[in-house]
C-alpha cells in the first residue's frame, strides 16, 4: 500500500470515530435530555457527590466535553451551583478517562451485534426513546469498527522510514510533543477519540510509552480547551466553569509534564505493554486531578468567574440611538423614511425575541430570558417615540399618499409592539413556569410547538419584508401563509387532545402550558399578519369581512 493510500485510509478510520462518537452523544442528548436537566439540579447539590454524576454522565454521553457543555448551561441559567458544576465536570474527565478504557477492550463480538441490534430498533418502531436507543447502539457498533479500521490502516506504519523520525523527534522534544497533541485533540473535538488513536497507534508498537503518556497529558489540555472555545459567547456564569476546568485539567496536564521532564519514573507499575500505560495513566491522572481539585475547586471557581464577571469600559444599559430626526419634520418624505428605518429595527429585535424564547424552553439561560425583557423594553420605547414623532409630523401638512403610509406604519408600529408583549409577558412566563415547576412536554407535543414556531418566524419574516417593500405579492404570500398557521395550530391542538384521549393525561399543568404556547405563538401570527392588511386593501383585494352571511329571504 502507497503512503498516500495509507493516509487516506487512516484518515478515514479517523473520520468514522469522531462521528460515531458524536452520534453515540446525539442519541443519549436526545433520548434524556429534557429528563437529565430537570434532574440534575437536584443531583449536583452536593459538589462531593457531582463527582460521581460527572463521571456517569461521561460514560453515558461518551463525551467529558458535552457533560462539561451540559453543566455549564446550567450553571448560567442558576439552576446548580456553579462549584457543583465544576466538580461534576472534573468527574465527567475521569469518566470519559474509563469510557477509553473500556472501548480498547476484546469487543470482537459486541461490535456486529450493537450494530445488528441498533438497526433494527431504529428500523422497527417510531417511538423517539427507542429511535434514539438503536442510534446510541449503532455509534457503539461503529466506535469499535472505527478502531478496527485504524489498527489495520496503521499497520503499514510498522515498515515506515519516515516514522522512526518523527516519533524520534517527538520524543526528545516532550513539549512539541505535548503541544502537537493538544492541537490534535482540540481538532478533533473529542479527547476520547485522539485517546484511543493514541492507544491504537501504540498497541502496534508505533508509538514508546514515554511518548504516548506525553501525548495523553497534551490531549488532556487539548480536551478541557474544547468547551471553553464552544462557550465563548455565552454569560461568566456559562463560561466560568469550562475556564475553571481548563485551569484545573490542563494545569496538572502542564505540571506533571513538568514533574515527568525533571524526574524521570519507571512507568511498568501502569501495564506492561505501551497501551496499558497509557490507558493506565490516563485514569490515574484524570483520578488524581478529581482528588487533588475537590478543596481547590471553590476557589478556582470564584476566582475565573470574578475575572470574567470584569465590568465593561462601556456601560450596557447605552440608550440605543434612533433615527428620528425632528430637523426634518417639514419634509414628510425623509420623515418618513425615519420612522420606517426606526419600524424596520423593532423587527430586527421582535425577530431576535421569537428566536431566543423557543430555546429559553429547553435550556433556562438566567441571562438570555433578561436580555428577552430587554429587548421588550427597547421595542416599548421605540414605539413611544414613533408615536410622538408621528403626532409631531401630522401637524406638517401632508399630502394623501404621505398620511396614509403614516397611517399604515403606526397600524405596524402598535402591531409590533403587541407581539413583543405577548412574547415576553406571555411566553417568558411560560418557560419559568415549565423550568420551576419541572414541566416537560411528551416528544410529539414539544415537536408539534417547534413546528409551529417554525412557521411564525417564517410568516415573521414576510411581514417585516412587506414594511418595507409594500409589495402585492408578499402581502399575498403572508396571508395564505397565516391560513397555513390556522390549519397547524388546530391540527395540533387535536392531536393533543387526541394524546390525552389515549394516553390519559400525567399533568393538567403540563397540557395548559402546551395549549397556552400555542394560543400565544397564534395571538403573535395573527398580529403580525395584518401588517399585510393596508397594501391589499390598496389593491383592492381584502374583502371587508369573512363572516359568511345568510341569503337574503332567510329567516
């Protein structure tokens, strides 16, 4: 087999552990998820005890980078402690540390019949739970087949010229070594998957011991900065504990490589074999890490938070600017470009509202339901500004064309700004009750909302276009659409009657939540639609009322 070749088929393997390894996590998020974050607020209030959850979490999602994710959303929504969720963190480190174990273990057999019996579940039956169960059976199928692959697309290696340079080089220079393997790690976004490359590169006797443990502490530091470049936009609250892993994680990472370069052990008591000792050592770092961090991990914590929690050289509470100019109130035209310029930014903030309050469902981020309310209350004042600047201009004489496009952007205005309303007095109510109260929604009920959710933002984004625009072919398109909205919405509404009907009915709270989002998610379509209303009229194609009336001569 060419170089090339060899590469390529390498590659592949490679290619195949990182998506299997990423469905096996897909499909425990999406069998459990809901159910892990209504649980594990109470799980992790003793930091001792997120240890253990940590490192059950790991073995389940396969991932120490996904627990990390998980606990940190909590931690900035407030729902767990943010010490808790550091600990539970470094516990899901040294579960992840396990999960590499035990998938370099003789798994000849499990590896056809995970796939064998993955598929046929997820083949056999609708249901989202066992759907979710065959996925999570078929990535542990293909977790194995993947080592497999790169165990035979390695062996070529053994007769390499290049290699012996490359890992001669690498190990004696341990830091270009550590740092390589820190970049790959992060790379690959999978720590577990860079482990058990390692380790199978070392089970073919291509890589010493003294290297592979070098490579390991690298893939450690490479693996704690995978979270905290995912979470970089989020609140201190979100980031503070991925930061304080990296801190906590690659700092021993950084120090034992240090211990190791200046006093030099016998590795033998890890295993016998290169990959014994690196698997081996690998546990017992990310061991050692748990026990030495639990005293520290307070501290740490309180110090990165209040570091990131550093006040802005810029207030955020800026009032933002407007475009209503009084100077050019004598020249209807450029007014009302103004208020249209000043119509169009209440959308661009309604729009991120509707976006944002559908997510605050699944995850309660404490920060994002505030800026929801913020938003709220910029639209509030833009409204009131239009209103006056409208009044203000009214009195400057204006032809018919110019009153009546004032007409219809104060109509949008008040329309707008009622929707705003009902997405944050409405809707953010919803999601504190769901989250407080520890609501959740049966699979087809949630996907039923998000359905409809993903309409309304797609009629949302017609009429914003319209205000603009005033053409007859939006204003149509978003009144069919509205129709569109109507028909989902009794659909769902049956089949949600029809679930309680069948099934019965575990929680009255549950099924009012569920038909007051979707009143709601109607109030704000209906709204919003009858800014096609004016250039329909215009043209001559609203009728005046849909009520059908009686023949005449019927009593």
């Amino acid at each position: 087999m060419s170089g090339t070749a060899m590469l390529l088929h390498l590659a592949g393997a490679v290619a195949l552990l990182l998506y299997a390894t990423r469905m096996v996590r897909t499909g425990v998020e999406r069998a459990g998820g809901p159910m892990l974050r209504r649980h594990l607020q109470q799980l992790l209030s003793n930091p001792v005890a997120a240890a253990g959850i940590g490192a059950v979490l790991a073995l389940a999602f396969q991932s120490a980078t996904a627990v990390n994710l998980l606990l940190s959303s909590l931690a900035g929504s407030g729902l767990v402690p943010g010490v808790s969720a550091l600990v539970g963190a470094l516990g899901a480190d040294f579960g992840s540390a396990v999960v590499v174990r035990l998938l370099t273990l003789d798994l000849s057999l499990v590896m056809p019949m995970a796939m064998i019996g993955g598929t046929v579940i997820f083949l056999s039956t609708e249901q989202r739970a066992w759907r979710q169960a065959g996925r999570i059976l078929i990535g542990a199928g293909l977790i194995l087949m993947a080592l497999h692959l790169i165990g035979q697309a390695s062996e070529p290696l053994r007769d390499s010229h290049f290699l012996p340079l490359v890992i001669g080089y690498l190990t004696d220079d341990p830091v270009t070594a550590f740092l390589v393997a820190a970049i790959c790690a992060w790379l690959f976004h999978s720590s577990v998957a860079f482990i058990l490359l390692v380790v199978a590169l070392a089970t073919r006797g291509l890589i010493p011991a003294e290297l592979g443990l070098v490579l390991m502490l690298g893939g450690n530091l490479g693996g704690a900065l995978i979270a905290v470049v995912l979470s970089r936009g989020a609140v201190p609250e979100t980031r503070a504990v991925p930061v304080a892993n990296l801190v906590l994680r690659g700092g021993a990472a950084v120090l034992t490589l240090l211990a190791l370069r200046a006093n030099p052990v016998p590795m033998d008591w890890l295993g016998a074999t290169a990959a014994a000792q690196i698997l081996n050592g690998h546990i017992v770092f990310n061991f050692a890490v748990v026990m030495l961090a639990l005293p520290l991990a307070r501290r740490a914590h309180d110090l990165v938070l209040s570091l990131l929690s550093k006040p802005s050289q810029l207030s955020a509470d800026l009032t933002p600017a407007t475009t209503l100019d009084d100077s050019v109130l004598g020249e209807p035209s450029q007014a009302l470009a103004n208020v249209t310029r000043e119509v169009v930014g209440i959308c661009g903030d309604l729009e991120t509202m509707l976006e944002t309050v559908i997510q605050l469902y699944e995850v309660p981020d404490a920060a994002r339901i505030e800026a929801v309310a913020r938003l709220d209350d910029r639209i509030d004042l833009s409204h009131s500004r239009i209103k006056l600047y409208l009044a203000r201009l009214a009195n400057s004489g204006m032809d018919a064309g110019a009153t009546q496009r004032m007409q219809e952007l104060l109509a949008a205005c008040i329309a707008l700004e009622q929707a705003g309303d009902v997405a944050s007095s409405n809707l953010l109510a919803h999601v504190k009750r769901k989250h407080d109260r520890g609501l959740s929604f049966s699979p087809e009920g949630w996907l039923e909302l998000v359905d409809l959710h993903g309409l309304l933002l797609t009629d949302a984004r017609l009429a914003f276009n319209i205000i603009v625009s005033r053409d007859q072919n939006t204003a149509l398109a978003l009144v069919r659409a509205k129709e569109r909205f109507r028909e989902a919405e009794r659909r769902a509404t049956a089949l949600h009657f029809g679930r309680l009907r069948d099934r019965g009915i575990r929680s009255i709270e549950t099924s009012s939540l569920h038909l007051d989002t979707i009143r709601d998610l109607k109030q704000i379509n209906s709204l919003l639609a009858t800014l096609a209303y004016p250039v329909l009229e215009e043209k001559g194609l609203l009728a005046s009322s849909r009520l059908r009336l009686p023949e005449a001569g019927i009593a």
